[in-house]
C-alpha cells in the first residue's frame, strides 16, 4: 500500500484551485478595467486549465497503480474532526481507479464542448446571454465533487462531496438550461435529496454500530469478522441490517436511476446544456452503483445478500423497459436519457449475481457507458446547435450534408446497442455470463432489452439519416473542430476497448474479485 501520497488531494481539488482564480479574476475585474469578454476568455482557459490538469494527474495513477493487490493504494490520512473520529482519508482500489479516469476525462471534454469555437455564441445555450466564468466556476465546483466522491474512504468525506455535487448541478440546469429548465432542476434537486436523507440515516447507524468511526475500511473488515452490530433500532423483531441497506440502497438508485426513481433523468437530460448532459450521464450515474459496490457490498454483507433477487429483478425492469420507453420517443435527447436508464440496468444484473464475471462486467459496464453516453449527448449538441430542435421526425437524408458527423452517431449507437467489436459489447456479453446461471430466466428476459435498442437505434438512424434530404437541412454543416475534439478520442476508445478491454479489466478484477467472494461463498473463476 501506498500511504502519504496526495495526488488524490491534487487531482480533486485542482479543478477547485481554478475555481478560486476564476473567481479572483472576477473580483479585480472592475480594479482591472478589462471587459466582460476578457473576462469570458479569462474563465474559459482558467476552467480549461482545471480540466486538463486531472486528465495528467488520471494517468500517472493509472500508470502507478499496482493492479496484482486489492487494498487501498495513493493513501493521504489526515486527523479531520477528532472528536467524532472524523477523518480525510482518501485511497482508491481497483473499483474506483476506472471511474477516476472516467471523471477525468469526461470532464475534460465536458470544457471543450463548454467552448463557443466554430460557432455563433447565440447557438449556444445562452453563454451570450449568461455569465459564462458563473458557468465555469460551477463546472469545476461540480468536478471537485465527483472526483472526491471516488477517492473518500471516510463515510462523512465521501457524504460531503456527494451533497456538494447537487448545489452546482442545480444552478448549471435551473440557469444555463432550456425553457423548463427551472421544473428539471428542482426535479433533480429533491429527488436527490430525498436519497441523501436516507443515506445521512444510515451513515450515523453504521458510525454507532462500528464503535464511533466512518472509516469505511474499517467498517468492512468489522463486518467481515461479524464484529458489526447494528442495535435494534427498529424493535427486536426487525432486522436492523436490513433497514439501514434498503435505505442507502433507494438513496443511491435514486442517482443509477433505477425503475421506479428514474423520472427525474429525462428532464434533467433534455433541459440541461450539452456539457452538463455529457457529466451526469458520463459520470453522476455511476455514482449510484458506486455507492452500493463501495458501502452496501461490504458493510452489510447479509443484507446484501438478503436483496440479490430484488436487485437483478429491478436491473431487468430498468433493461426491457426503459428500451419499450426509447421506441416512443421524438426528442433525440430523451431517447438517449431513457437509453442510459436502461444500460445502467445491466450494472444491476451483473452486479446482483455475486460472480466474478458478473461483477466484472458491471462495472466495465459503468466504463464503457460513460464513453459512449457522453458521445451520444456531445452528438445530440451538434445537430442542436445548428438546427435548434431535436426532433427526430423533423430531419431526414442528413447523412449527404453531414457524412463525418453520420459516421459517428452510427459508431455511437453501435457500441451502445453491443455490436461486437465495440466496447460496449464486452461488458454486456459479461453481464449475460456473470449472471445467466444465478439467474437465467431474468437473463434470458434481459436479453430481450438488446434487441429493442438495437431497434430503436436503427429506426432513429433512418429517420434522421436515410432517405431524401430535407430541404430545410440541405446546406447543414458538418462537423467543426471543437466538435471533433471531444468526439475524435471517444470513438477511439470505443472501438480500441472493443477489441482490447484489458486495460480496463485488469485494473479492477482483483479488486472486484475479492468484494464478491464473501457473497457467493467463496466461488472464483
């Protein structure tokens, strides 16, 4: 194990560093005298900065990080509030280092495509008309605290960064979104806040059934000894346990979302700007299944235990009908929301089957969609800054005025349905074999969730791509290059992890090995 190091402060808080000098420059702008639209290119590369710095820092992790052991590497320990064992213990493992690189990255692109390069500023969501270094100092607010959530290993620091995640998220909706964006953010912002009450709950019964610590390492390894006794809470014929995992649990598939608390996604989706779009599907939803692979699995191993059904049963039903949900819809940008709710479904599945390929799958599964999600958004914002709508029935024959930007909504949605090749083939083709002996009939019905999104990928392709051109879209432009910037090296993840997962997959399978074997009474491979 590696202790003492803070590249995890570093790489969590530099996005904050540029938040406070974005903010400076705002405050010496009257002292300064310098114009609003200096102080907008100030923002942006200040903001740009903030992004890139964390892409460099992702590396040198993914580069030092020893995937042969599964305990905690890059350790930075500080005593925080002693009196109540609170501490500033950051680490990551095999289950988070991926989701780092994803973060990382993803913001990165979100920043790019922040850029009004190559285009008009009015086309775009209203920088021309809103504060554009209010808008950048709440993307890299917002980066602070996803990455913070995926390196805290104290169950206070992770609740801290996961709340302040909403406050930046809301405003970047409710301000710089579209014309119900106000109903969308309040939506987010209470559903999201219900969940955080009912972890808050179960945070501070595990503190007193651990002995007065947050330390989540800790609290697993007591578990794992059945030294952690959760008091009756609830009467003496009511399991303890159990209560406390229902209730973390709805709070975090609150974020996946999962059936029946996913109505707030598509309106976040449709009324938020494109790079808002392309972070919470790319990032924020896998916090959910974080969440539950990072506290519920090893906290409260019986519990989970308990749930295994439920869980896969839920993982089905975000599957098949999310997919029936797509086939309805007009709007490209709900098509792709309900898309993500129910690819997220497959993490479920896999995860609930206690397998190593299962699991295995899932995760990679959270990997692989944050790529192709954040390409499907980035792609949805093209054809919305030019056409400033995104029915899908009001364009047709796109593919001759726009044959780069065809290429790669058809590369995206063939990742996103599981062509072979691609990558989001992989981690699907995982989940079936994880899961098909624990549960072969919600296997087999889950099955059916792959060939309606294949449909409905296809359908869309045609409508919007195929066919006679229409004439109002006959001049349409392709692809700039700030646009190529952010799909360019998506595309290329996409198909190089389509033939090559590894890299990936053997970051976290010790890691991920070890979280299930207690579950499944110590099967492997």
């Amino acid at each position: 194990m590696q202790t003492g190091s803070t590249i995890l402060s570093w790489i969590t808080f530099t996005p904050s560093i540029a938040m406070l000098a974005i903010g400076v420059a705002m405050l010496l702008r009257p002292a300064l005298r310098f114009s609003k639209e200096t102080l907008d290119q100030i923002a942006r590369g200040l903001a740009l900065v903030g992004a890139a710095v964390p892409v460099v820092l992702a590396i040198q992790i993914w580069r030092g990080f020893d995937a042969t052991t599964t305990g905690m590497q890059f350790v930075h320990r500080l005593s925080w509030i002693k009196a109540f064992n609170i501490e500033y213990y950051m680490g990551i493992d095999g289950l988070s280092v991926t989701l780092i690189l994803l973060t990382a990255l993803v913001s990165f692109l979100a920043v790019i495509a922040s850029m009004p390069w190559g285009i008009a500023a009015d086309d775009h969501h209203h920088f021309s008309r809103r504060s554009v270094p209010g808008y950048m100092v709440l993307i890299m607010l917002l980066e602070t605290g996803m990455l913070g959530v995926f390196c805290s290993l104290d169950f206070f620091l992770f609740y801290v960064f996961w709340e302040l995640m909403l406050l930046p998220m809301y405003f970047l909706i409710g301000i710089w979104g579209g014309p119900r964006r106000e109903y969308a953010a309040i939506k987010f912002f209470l559903y999201t806040l219900a969940g955080s009450v009912l972890m808050l709950l179960g945070m501070i019964a595990l503190y007193f059934a651990g002995g007065h610590t947050f330390d989540l390492v800790k609290l697993a390894a007591l578990a794992s000894e059945k030294a952690l006794h959760l008091p009756a809470f609830f009467g003496d014929n009511v399991d303890s346990a159990k209560i406390v995992w229902t209730g973390m649990f709805i709070a975090f598939a609150i974020k996946i979302p999962m059936f029946p608390f996913h109505t707030w996604l598509p309106d976040a989706h449709v009324e938020a700007p494109t790079p808002i779009s392309v972070i919470l599907a790319g990032v924020l939803l896998k916090m959910g299944i974080y969440g539950i692979l990072r506290i519920c699995y090893p906290v409260l191993p019986e519990a989970t235990q308990w749930a295994q059904y439920g869980m896969a049963a839920f993982g089905v039903i975000n599957i098949v009908y999310a997919a029936f949900v797509c086939m309805a819809q007009r709007d490209l940008k709900k098509l792709i929301a309900y898309s993500s709710v129910s690819h997220m479904g497959f993490c479920l599945l896999g995860m609930a089957a206690f397998t190593p390929q299962g699991i295995t799958g899932a995760v990679y599964q959270m990997f692989n969609h944050g790529i192709i999600a954040s390409a499907l958004f980035l792609i949805a914002g093209v054809v919305y800054d030019r056409a400033h709508h995104r029915e899908i029935n009001g364009f047709g024959g796109l593919a001759k005025p726009m044959p780069e930007y065809t290429a790669f909504v058809g590369l995206a949605f063939m990742a996103s349905l599981g062509l072979p090749g691609l990558n989001g083939f992989i981690s699907e083709a995982l989940v079936f074999v994880g899961s098909f002996r624990t549960f072969t009939m919600l296997t087999v019905a889950s099955a059916l969730g792959v060939v309606i999104t294949a449909a409905y990928y296809l359908w869309t392709l045609q409508r919007m791509f195929l066919g006679k051109v229409n004439e109002k879209y006959a001049t349409i432009t392709d692809l700039n290059w700030r646009e190529r910037l952010t799909l360019y090296p998506l595309a290329v993840i996409m198909i190089v992890l389509g033939f090559y997962p590894m890299p990936i997959i053997d970051l976290m399978n010790k890691t991920l090995h070890a979280l299930v074997l207690p579950l499944n009474g110590g099967v492997g491979l």
